[in-house]
C-alpha cells in the first residue's frame, strides 16, 4: 500500500529521479576495474561504496559541499598481497570510511605470532556483494540497503569473515552501517577493528569545530605536544601547518563519553557552511576514539576513528591484556550511525554536549 505524506506524491514514478542505490564499474584511471555503489539518500546526502575495497566509503557530499577527504592515492584496486610495513598507505584513498584490522590496528610489527603490516588487511579486501534492497515508491517501503561479505583469510587461519550492510532511508539524510565480524577458522583469532573516518574541505575549514567528549591523552603522552595540550583548543580547525608537511602529524586517544542513550557522538560543525555531520556509536562495541589531525598543505584532513583498541597493534594489546580473542564461531556486533544536522537548535545541542 502506497503511503501519503511525501513531497513527491503523484508526481515521480521511476525511484531513480529521486535516489536510491546504483553499481558501476570505474574504467579510468588508477581505480579502473574497481566496483562501486553511488548511493542517493534522495535528501541531499551522496555517498560512493567501494565494493572491491571492502565497501568502504569514498566520496561523500551534502549538496554542493564535499564531506570527505580523497587522498592523492584515490582508489585503486585492491592490493591484499601488500600488507607490510607501510604498504596500507600507498593503498590509502582516504574517504569517509576506511576500514581498518581485522586482526590488526596500529604500526607495522613482528613478534612469535606473526608479521603485521600497518593497520590490517581488510580494507584491501574485495566485498562480495549478496543483495541490495531499493526503496519502492509504489508500496511506500523507503529504506534501502546493500550487504556484502569480506574475508580476511588464510589457510591454517585466520578466517574472519565481516558481513556488512550499509542503509539508510530514502528522503533522511543518514546512513547506516551494521557490521558483525565472526571467526570461521576451528582456533581462537585476535580481533582488532577501527573505523578510520576522514573529513575534508570544504566540511573541514579553518573555523569549523571538531566535536567530541571524554578523557584524552596525546599519543606521544608529550605534554608539549604542538596541537594536544590542555591550554590549546584542539578542537577548532586551523589554517594548513608547515609542520604536518610529510609524515607531520598529531593524534589523541580518547576514552569518549556515552550520552544518556549508550551512544557516544562526535563528528564536524561548519558554521559557515550551517550544518554539521554527526557519528553515532556504542561504547560497549567500541570504547575508543581516536582524532587524527594532520593539516598538511594540499594534504588537509582530521580524522574521527571509534575502534575496539585504540591503534597500539596487536602485540602491545596482547601485554596490556586487552586484546580481543574470537573464540571459534564467535561474532562481535558494531554499529555506526552518520546524520545530517541543519536545524540550529540541533546543532546547538550537539556542539554543547559535545
């Protein structure tokens, strides 16, 4: 049965004019061959998936304004041979959504247990893509989705498998992501997730605010470090620093304070532009948010990356006994919610509380 109420009632009949979930295959360029997925909220919000690197997201837009930082790697096939040492950063398109572990978070390493390239492999992994669901106009069921299937695997292990599902609503703007990771090998598997979100200009200007609450410590614990100490206001976006030049950059752990619902938020307020990007998460999933700043010239970025561990690696979270450890046939569940503010008292409340 249709449903009344919408502005496009009795004048639009293809979904398409409006929004909804499109594949296609890049064939140009460094990511030629790759798949994709343009996903149309219908409300403003655009967003590209990367299929073949884990559905992560890549480009993302509000209107006119670009939310997310592209690195000058772009997208590029996906590389799962090259996971050591840095290898992860010349396959670093940036985006809204990098994906990192799933084994592994943080430096290159060797130990007993093994050799581990920089932040995983996962996000060098090709989904396989198992449905997606458009909105329907004629039955008025709106919502929307695309699910996939990602591997990280080896034979004698490990073998975790993420099936993730990204949704979201045709005429809201926002966007779902419901991840559940889940050892198929027979022997326990460590477990490292973290959601590596990157913003950029024209969201990410000097005067926008970075939005987050908890206790922080900066990586390095310096008490001199140049942009995480007490007296200075971190969280206001400065002009490109000649000191994040190359491998310059500054990074704060933070434990993030859970609002009265569970859900711990942060995200990026533009006054200039009037509105703000939100994300939403469990602290019970993932206790940890890290704030990446790194305002290189031409090279322009923070980072939002709630994760299971922050990124020590998986060594040092095995000494700190914080390690994850799948038991076989074992799933951890993870959800991440990104929203649109544009109402003043919304945004308000959100940069206040946060």
């Amino acid at each position: 049965m249709r449903t009344g109420n919408q502005p496009w009632e009795g004048k639009v009949g293809n979904v398409q004019q409006i929004g909804g979930i499109e594949t296609a295959v890049l064939d140009n360029g460094s990511g030629k061959g790759v798949r994709i997925a343009w996903i149309d909220t219908g409300a403003g919000l655009r967003y590209k998936l990367v299929l073949d690197r884990a559905m992560d997201i890549s480009a993302a837009s509000f209107g006119p304004h670009g939310l997310s930082w592209i690195s000058q790697v772009g997208i590029t096939p996906p590389s799962p041979f090259t996971a050591e040492g840095l290898d992860w950063l010349s396959t670093f398109g940036g985006g809204l959504l990098t994906t990192c572990g799933l084994s592994h978070v943080g430096g290159p390493e060797a130990d007993e247990t093994g050799k581990r390239g920089l932040h995983g492999k996962v996000s060098n992994q090709a989904a396989e893509i198992v449905s997606i669901r458009q909105p329907d106009l004629w039955t008025g069921d709106l919502d929307m989705h695309i699910s996939g299937i990602i591997r990280e695997s080896s034979v004698f292990g490990p073998h975790l498998v993420l099936k993730r599902t990204i949704s979201g609503t045709l005429g809201k703007p926002f966007l779902k992501i419901t991840d559940e990771v889940t050892n198929t090998s027979n022997v326990a598997s460590p477990h490292m997730l973290l959601y590596h979100v990157n913003f950029g200009w024209p969201l990410v200007d000097e005067g926008s605010r970075i939005v987050w609450k908890g206790k922080w410590t900066s990586r390095d614990r310096d008490p001199k470090n140049r942009i995480f100490y007490p007296e200075n206001d971190f969280k206001d976006c400065p002009a490109p620093l000649k000191e994040h030049a190359g491998f310059g950059e500054d990074v704060a752990f933070i434990e993030p304070e859970a609002e009265v619902d569970g859900l711990c938020r942060a995200g990026i307020y533009n006054p200039a532009l009037g509105f703000a990007m939100r994300m939403g998460f469990d602290k019970k999933q993932l206790p940890w948010l890290i704030n990446w700043q790194h305002w290189g010239e031409n090279e322009y970025v923070t980072a939002l990356e709630p994760g299971t561990n922050p990124p020590i690696g998986q060594a040092k979270a095995r000494e700190e006994g914080t390690l994850i450890m799948l038991k076989p046939g074992e799933s951890r569940q993870y959800e991440l919610i990104f929203d649109i503010l544009t109402e003043q008292e919304e945004i308000a409340s959100f940069v206040k509380n946060n």
